[in-house]
C-alpha cells in the first residue's frame, strides 16, 4: 500500500452519490511527488465533491484513495497530517485576528507552541499577510481573507495541497502574485487545484485533468491537449474588402478547412481555420493580395487550453469550437 508513496495523491476508482445524483462517478489518477495539476470541469462536474474525498473531509460511497501512501478513511490522521487544503469556501472566523486564527488551526493541527509561533511568522511571510497579522480576518479584503486560507493550508507544511477554486474573486493584480506563489509552492509541494479561470491554469500547471459528469475526459500536459485541438492554430486576418468576396477568396486557398467573417467599418476581419495545423500566413496573403485588397494586420494565434476545452464540451451539432471564439 505505502509503495503508492510514489504517488503523493492517488484515487482508485472512487464513486460519489448523493441520493440519486452521481456526483463522481469511477474516477482512477495518480499525481507524483512536485507536480502542479489542474482540475477543471463545468460546475456540477464533481470537482469539489472529489477534493472533500481526497482530504479525508467526505466518505466516498466506494473505491479508495492515498495520500502519500495513507488511505485516506483507514489512515485518515496520516493522511491529514500531509494534506494542506484550501476548501471552496474557507470557514473563517471575523471576529478573530490573523494571527489568533492561525494560532488556533496550528493547535488543531497539533503542532508545539514554538512550531506555531515559527510558522504563523513564515506563512504570513510568504503570503503577505505580515502587516495585517493583527487585524480582524472580518475586516479583510477578500484577497486578503484568502490569503489567510492559503496560510492555515501552508502551517503545518503539508506535502501535498488541494487548493479549490484559490483565485475565485480576486483582481488581476492579487491573480498575478498568486501565481507567483504557486511558482514558489511547487518546488516543496505537489499541488492539485480547481479553477475556472483556464488561462490561469494554462500558465500555473503542468498537468490538467477535466472531468465531466464525475468522469475524467483528458488527462495531459497544457500543451499536449492544445495540441488536439481540432484546426491547431487559426490565422485571423483584417482585409477592406466586401465579407462574402474576402470569404470565397480565402476558401479558395489550398489547406483552408473554415472562414468566419466579421465586417466592422469599412473592413473585414476573417477567421481561418486550417487542416491540420499548417501555417497558412503566406497563402492567405497571397490571396488577398492577388485581388488588390488592403491587408492591415495577419496573425497566428495558437490553440489555447480554452479551445480544447470548448471542443470538449461542445455539444454534437454545434459550431465548431474553432469558430465561436
Ligand atoms: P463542482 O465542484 O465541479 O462544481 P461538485 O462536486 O460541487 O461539482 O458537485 C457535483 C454534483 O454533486 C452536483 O450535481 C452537485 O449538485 C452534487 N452535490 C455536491 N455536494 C452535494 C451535497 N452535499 N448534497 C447533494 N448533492 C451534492
């Protein structure tokens, strides 16, 4: 069983019901030591439910799961000891001060009073919450306050952090330094994290796994599923030319698979999607220059993880993926 060990978070076919609704339904996938991995999926999709399962915080209705080689039901307090765990939404208590808070989530956690002490200070550190130990947590921005979720799931330097939906909520500029964070968390800590934000996880991870209806459905690298994204790069191109010409024209080109227009004053912006994953840059500019139209921008845009994620949710009969951009 410890020989899973290998594996710092490892779920056998777990299955979730509540009442009658399947919220997880067979899932089996192991995460290494040091790897940061992405959990996505629509909501409702059982990414919640699957990281209360794997933190020891729910039963599941059957199949198993270890971190680092503890079950977590039968060697639940093993388990929790290397578990730090950011849930959706941090039960915080306003009236307490930062520091009190962390104080107390230390004493849960069992850890010695010189412990505590050492790590409020670092945790606060590393989370910039240095300044603020002594306010009231319900005084606090909710940056702020989810910095202070980020610090009780660091306290105890766990090996392994499930942190769900950790940017839901935050500004731009509070996205940028957590993600410089989890830059600086991953060469101690494997890491699996919810979020909705895709493009987030694309620059974040180096593993993302989706789930649909309590079932996984991709399972790779970002760039490996970027790579599976059916017409890979689009070029998008901006001509002065009628819509309906500017589209026969480019549908002519050899390697063209679909043309999107869209007129705006006086111009016209086309979308081209290729066969494969050609670069049709010259091609299409030949094109356009052969009729004399004036060209004003022409770009590659390469698949993103949002397009292979839309292609995976697409219901059959809708427009392509590549074309509702
Ligand atoms: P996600 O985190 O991907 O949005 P959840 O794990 O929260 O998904 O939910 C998966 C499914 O399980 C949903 O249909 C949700 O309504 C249901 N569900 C989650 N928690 C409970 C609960 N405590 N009782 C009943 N149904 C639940």
């Amino acid at each position: 069983m410890a020989l899973k060990g290998f594996h710092m978070i490892h779920a056998d076919q777990l299955v979730k019901w509540f009442g009658p609704t399947r919220a997880v339904g067979g899932l089996t996938f192991s995460i290494p030591k040091g790897q940061v991995v992405g959990f996505l999926g629509p909501n409702g999709a059982g990414k919640s439910t699957t990281l209360r399962i794997l933190t020891g915080y729910l039963p599941p209705t059957s199949g198993s799961a270890s971190i680092a080689g503890h079950d977590v039901l039968k060697a639940s307090e093993a388990a929790r000891a290397t578990i730090g765990y950011l849930p959706e939404s941090t039960p915080l208590y306003p009236e307490m001060r930062v520091e009190e808070y962390l104080d107390y989530r230390g004493k849960l956690l069992d850890m010695t009073r010189p412990d505590r002490v050492r790590r409020i200070g670092e945790v606060c550190d590393r989370c910039g919450l240095s300044h603020i130990r002594r306010r009231l947590i319900g005084q606090l921005s909710k940056g702020n306050r989810q910095r202070v979720g980020l610090a009780q799931a660091l306290l105890h330097e766990p090996a392994v952090l499930f942190l769900d939906e950790p940017t839901a909520g935050l500004d731009p500029d509070q996205i940028t330094h957590f993600r410089e964070l989890i830059a600086e968390l991953r060469k101690k800590h494997t890491i699996l994290l919810s979020s909705h934000i895709l493009a987030e996880i694309e620059k974040t991870v180096d593993r993302v796994l989706i789930l649909k209806e309590g079932e996984l459905v991709a399972d790779g690298a970002p760039d490996e599923l970027c790579g599976r994204v059916v017409g890979g790069s689009r070029v998008l191109v901006d001509v002065q030319a009628q819509a309906d010409a500017l589209s026969a024209a480019l549908r002519q080109v050899t390697g063209v698979s679909e043309v999107q227009t869209t007129p705006h004053d006086g111009w016209c912006h086309a979308e081209v999607t290729p066969e494969g994953d050609k670069d049709l840059r010259q091609s299409l500019v030949k094109a356009v220059t052969d009729k004399g139209w004036p060209i004003r921008e022409v770009t590659r845009r390469k698949a993103n993880l949002e397009d292979y994620y839309l292609q995976l949710f697409r219901e059959p009969g809708d427009a392509p993926a590549a074309a509702t951009a």
